[in-house]
C-alpha cells in the first residue's frame, strides 16, 4: 500500500525536541574531518587556465560518521563515536572538535598506520572550486577492528540506538559487521544503517537502512527510474534483509519510507533552496535514528530527517539543523502540507554522495 506524506505538526516536533536530551545514540564508521577554504575569485592564474581564489577565512567540521554524530548532538541527542583517526595534526583537531561539542570520543582510536581523512573543499562566492581529499581506503589492522568492537561492547548498554555509517574508507569491514550487527541485535537496540552496497547481506534484520537511489537500485541490480521502480526497491529490500524499514532518499524527489507493515509512504522535498548537498544524508541518518531513539514512528522519524536535511542544503559546507531552525521551519509553514504529485527523474542528485 502507497500513501502520501502527512503533516508533521509544530506540538509533535516539540515534543520529541523535548525527548532528544535523553535519547543515546551510538555512531560507528569512517571518521572525517571536513576543512573549508572560504575566499573570492578575481582573477583567472596566468600559470593555467584556472581561478585564483584569494583565501578570507578557513573552518573546520566533522565529517563523515563524525558528522552524523554532529547532527545528533545539533538537536540535544546524548552521542558516542567509535572510529578510527590517524596520529597527524588533522586526527588531533577532530577529535578537539569533536570534545568541544560534548560528542563522546572514549571510542575514537588514534592510530598510526594511516591518514586522517580530510575533505578540503575551496569555495568562493558561495561555490565549491576545488575539493582536495586525503584518505585512507585500507582496513584497519585485525587488532584494530577488535578494539573497535571492545569499545561497542562496553558501551551499548548505556545507549538506544546503534549508526552504522559505512563511506567505504575500511573502518566498516566485514569482520567488524559480524559482530557489532548480532551484539546489538541481541541487545535489542535499535539499529540503523547508512550502507555500502558490498556489506549488504550483513545488514539482515537491523532496524532501518537509508540508502541513496543510486545504491538502493545497485542492492537491487536496476535503476530506479520511476516511483514504482523506487517502491518495488523497497520492498525487494525489506524481504530480503528482513528489517522493519528501508527509507531511500531521493535528492529532489524527497524520500520514500518503505515499512515491514506493507505500507510505503512517499515523503516530498521540503527544501526552499539547494546550495550544497555535501553531508545531508548523515544529516537524515542522524536525525532519523535520534527520533527513533525519542519515541517518533517510522513515518514522523522519516518526516523529520526530510525537514533537518531540507534545511541543511540550504546552508553552504556541511552543516547541522538546530532546534530553532526546525521550529522556525514548521511554524512558518502551511496548516497542512499538500503533494503536488512526485517528480521522479531519471537524472537526479543524491542526498549524500558517497566518496
């Protein structure tokens, strides 16, 4: 059964604003650090045929699975990371960044054996010139993954929900899956997955996934040109992964929320302008794990990560969405929010890219 997005109203997202600070959320995955270079073009170099940016400011933010705990944390969410940083200059101001936003780190491994992650993104006048990437791709060292686990052990019973935020950077192995996924699972904790298309058949019977149209069509070997197809996807995934929801996000098509019930539910954008996607998806995750963890149902957990991350791509970098924002959003809003009918195309952008 197919049914259309409902109204999330103002009181619900008070409610579960007010739940947050005692919801706990476990985030595990690749851990990055995203660097802006913020400046202005007024010259094209006389070296090459590229622009000249004349540097006016730079930042730093977590990114990645770190991101994701960003957002969790952006709405009153209680959050532990476990991941793995190198012992470099950038490793040490992630995990600054990350103690400064009261995001738990006690899980967060310094290792020598490779780079921090960092995306160096240059933008001027509000557009991205240049990205420069430094990364690592290869599997941490067995004992590694055993000290990640460890870590996952000793503090699940102390959190609601487990993130499995996999960017395919090595931190989420097979290895690592086969025991994080049965622990939690025996656990009982809610657990959803932001997933690489190789790790599939390790995500049976997790709470929910939320892959991107691209990766979701991938898991089931066709592209998902039209709603139907997307629909078909779904359900093709809930069969065989036996979990209770698979929400794939559709860039400007919005999102569709496939439930265990039967019951699909197609959730339209709600993004005024789109400036920068880079992040959103750890944006929906987040928000949408932390909502479960609240007391939301699938369907107002699904509506509320579609709102956060409406409001993120409307900020330039990777970016969070604040309580005020979100409520700001909603009161501003119509009495009823009406579908003006799905757009789906076949040439879209996906909510998160995955490199």
């Amino acid at each position: 059964m197919s049914r259309q997005d409902s109204t999330l109203t103002l009181k619900r997202v008070q409610e579960l604003l007010a739940a947050f600070p005692k919801a706990k959320v476990l985030v595990v995955g690749d851990l990055m650090l995203d660097e802006f270079v913020w400046g202005r073009v007024s010259r094209i170099s006389p070296e090459a045929p590229v622009p000249v940016v004349w540097v006016q400011s730079e930042s730093v933010m977590p990114g990645g699975a770190a991101n994701v705990a960003n957002n969790i944390r952006a709405l009153g969410g209680q959050v532990e990371l476990v991941g793995v940083v190198g012992t470099d200059r950038w490793g040490t101001v992630l995990v600054e960044e990350l103690t400064k936003r009261k995001i738990g780190t006690e899980g967060v491994l310094r290792e020598p054996s490779g780079p921090t992650t960092v995306k160096t993104r240059v933008i001027a006048h509000h557009q991205q010139v240049v990205r420069v990437d430094r990364e690592r791709k290869s599997p941490p060292d067995p004992s590694v993954i055993s000290r990640l686990v460890a870590h996952v052990r000793k503090q699940l019973d102390a959190v609601d929900a487990v993130v499995i935020e996999d960017y395919g950077k090595g931190v989420i192995t097979r290895a690592l899956l086969e025991e994080v996924v049965p622990l939690a699972r025996s656990r009982k904790k809610l657990i959803t997955v932001d997933p690489k298309e190789e790790h599939f058949d390790l995500y049976h019977q997790v709470t929910a996934i939320t892959p991107n149209r691209a990766e979701a069509g991938e898991a089931v070997r066709r592209e998902l040109e039209t709603e139907q197809a997307v629909v078909h996807a779904g359900h093709e995934l809930l069969t065989r992964l036996r979990c209770e929801a698979v929400l794939i996000t559709l860039g400007e098509d919005g999102m569709c929320l496939c439930e265990r019930s039967g019951h699909c539910t197609r959730i339209p954008t709600v993004a005024q302008e789109v400036f920068d996607v880079a992040g959103a998806g750890d944006t929906v995750i987040g928000i949408f794990t932390l909502a479960l963890a609240g007391g939301a149902s699938m369907p107002e957990a699904a509506r509320l990560a579609n709102h956060a991350a409406g409001i993120v791509v409307g900020k330039v970098g990777v970016a969070v969405a604040t309580p005020q924002e979100l409520l700001a959003r909603l009161d501003q809003r119509p009495a009823r929010f009406k579908v003006q009918g799905s757009r789906f195309k076949a040439r879209t952008f996906n909510l998160q890219p995955r490199t």
